[in-house]
C-alpha cells in the first residue's frame, strides 16, 4: 500500500487519491462517502482515516468550484449584535451582492475553538472565502491551526481573509485587511494628554484579545512620549460591553481609586462607563472625561456626544470583498502562494464633547 504524503500545497486531493491511500476501488471509496450503500466498519474507518489524512473535500459546492456556480462567502463574526463588525459584514455583503454572489453568517461566541471549527466546515463546504472578523487571541496553537487551515482553504480553491486582526506569521496563503489599530489608540490617549489628564482609568478590552493588545501598548507608548508615569493600577481588562464599563468604573470610584478620565476600548464600554459616572453623580466631561474608539452611530446619540477613534469598518468589508474577486478574477492582487497581502486602512480621531480639562484641584 502507498505511504505517499498528502498532496498539501499541489492541489485538492481527489477521490483516485484516497483510494490509493486507503489501497481500495474508487467505488469502495465512493460508497463510503455517500452512506448510501452498506459498507463494512473496517472499509468505512480505513477510507476516513485517509480522507481525514488527506484533508479531502468532498460535496458538490467543493466541486463546483473549479467549474462555476455561484460563488459563496462565509463571514464570521463574534456577535452579529456587536455594532462595530456588524458594518464590516454589511460591507462584505453589499460588495458581495453587487457582484451577485451569496454571503453566509456565523458566529464564533468569543470562543476561539469555535472559531477554528467554523473556518474547519467552511472550508468542508467549498465556500469561495472564509472572512473571519474581529480581534484573534494571541497563543501558539490557535495561530498553527489556522496557518493550515488557510493552506488548506487555499489548496481548495479558496481563500481565508482577515479583518480587523494582525496578519498569520510565515508563509501562509492569507489576505488582512487592517486598520491603524496603534495609530488611532495612540492619538487618543495622546488628547487626553494634551487637555491635561494624568490619571486616566484604561478599559482596553479582554487581556488575551490582540485589538486590547495593541491599544493598552499603544496608550503606554503616549504616556511615555508625554513623560507621563503610566499608572498600571488603572488598568482594567474585560469583554467589549457595556457591563464592562459600568463596573469598571463604580468599582474603581467604590473603592477610592483617583481618576480624571476614563479611555475606554470601544463606544460600547465608554457608554457602560458613563452610565455608571452618572449614577454616582458625576458629570461628564465637568466631573470626568471620557473617550470611547470605533464610531459607531452610538458615539454621536449619548449625551454629550462622545470622542472617539473612527475605524473605516464598512469600507474594510468592502476592500476585503475585493480583494477576494481580484484573486478569483485574476485580477493585480491575486497571489500565487507566498504571504498574502495586508492591507491596513487609516483611523483619525472624532474630537466631541466628553472631553475637557481636569479641574485644577485634581489635576495630577
């Protein structure tokens, strides 16, 4: 029996593959595959210990890859509630629509072995792109498994594309499309900086999360250009919600802890930290200051409007639409192997009025 390796970067593995793998007819193996036929429990495990081997894709949206069909993107999303990622796949889809293709939704809970199981049956299902959306958690296996899994979405004739996270390390057949996550942090703390803000309560976002990552280093790195000390004990890791902000900040003001501004990791958590603010008396921006970072439409609806770091998130879903159809067209983008590309869109700040300047007897 053959102990040829598995056909990884060539191409799709095919039925005649796997058969000479598993040393049996193509029928055999087509049996299998269908469940239509009695098969014996030995032939059906040999024949699906080599499809598994093989990372071999068999329905007919696989197949209809190469030959036509409509093509299908697979957009997967934390929450499809969230406001911010929620116009990035209005952006893929309309793009999407435009060029007649389909768009599927999923959702990943926060949960990155979700997530990597998601991206594993769309690739089953021969979808033309695997869009995931969000922030990704930076550990070692997560990264291995989803380098192979674009290997293998690629060897299928697929493509995965990132939104909204740092790119695969090494040779890995991926698209990013990025905003300048550092930049727009950075000059957000770097306003507060400049009305004179010095203790400054950070609500970053999940510890393990790369977006939170980048903004408390970001946020780091303003205070150190100001010659700021930067307090640790006002940071305060925690999901992108609205709880989030709520209890940051009446636990940090329960239990004593000076602050004149809160920077807060998205719109979402700045509203949850302005709600807890106004239950403890305190005005925004009289008492505090407040910034959030998205702009979403919630920004401009609290009150007072809320400053924050605008991301190009609709347009971000458009271009990682594009840059799809330009591979698939064979258009200036498309890549044969090699690192894909990464595209990074600009972020600025939305000044408003939740800012202001501290009052002077508790300025720092």
């Amino acid at each position: 029996m053959s102990q040829r390796k598995a056909p990884a970067d060539a191409g799709r593995a095919t039925i005649r593959d796997v058969a000479e793998r598993a040393g049996v007819s193509v029928a055999s193996v087509s049996r299998v595959l269908s469940g239509n036929y009695p098969v014996s429990d030995d032939l059906r495990r040999r024949v699906m210990k080599v499809v598994r081997d093989l990372d071999y894709v068999t329905n007919a949206h696989a197949r209809s890859l190469a030959g036509g069909g409509t093509p299908t993107v697979a957009i997967l999303i934390n929450n499809i509630t969230g406001a911010a990622f929620a116009h990035v796949a209005k952006g893929v889809e309309g793009a999407a629509a435009l060029r007649g293709w389909l768009s599927l939704v999923g959702t990943t809970g926060d949960d990155p072995e979700r997530e990597l199981a998601l991206v594993n049956l769309m690739r089953q299902q021969g979808v033309t792109a695997v869009v995931l959306l969000g922030g990704a958690y930076d550990y070692d296996e997560y990264q291995l498994r989803m380098a192979r899994f674009a290997r293998s979405l690629d060897a299928a004739g697929s493509h995965l594309v990132l939104v909204g996270r740092p790119p695969l390390e090494g040779d890995v057949p991926a698209t990013t499309v990025d905003y300048d996550n550092e930049g727009g942090a950075y000059a957000m703390a770097s306003h507060l900086l400049s009305a004179g803000h010095r203790r400054v309560l950070v609500l970053p976002g999940p510890a393990g999360l790369t977006t939170a990552q980048v903004r408390l280093r970001a946020a780091r790195r303003a205070f150190e250009a100001y010659g700021v000390p930067f307090e640790e004990d006002l940071v305060r890791h925690g999901p992108y919600d609205d709880e989030h902000g709520y209890d940051a900040v009446e636990t940090c003001l329960r239990e004593g802890v000076d602050f004149t501004a809160v920077l807060a990791g998205t719109d979402v958590v700045a509203a949850g930290a302005m709600q807890a603010l106004r239950a403890a008396g305190l005005r925004v921006p009289e008492d505090v200051s407040i910034v959030g970072y998205d702009d979403i439409p919630l920004a401009s609806q609290l009150t007072p409007q809320l400053t924050t770091v605008h991301v190009p998130y609709e347009e971000m879903g458009r271009v990682a639409l594009r840059a799809v159809a330009d591979r698939r067209e064979g258009g200036t983008s498309r890549r044969r192997g090699g690192d894909g590309d990464h595209l990074v869109l600009g972020t600025h700040v939305v000044v408003r009025d939740s800012v202001r300047p501290p009052a002077p007897s508790r300025r720092g």
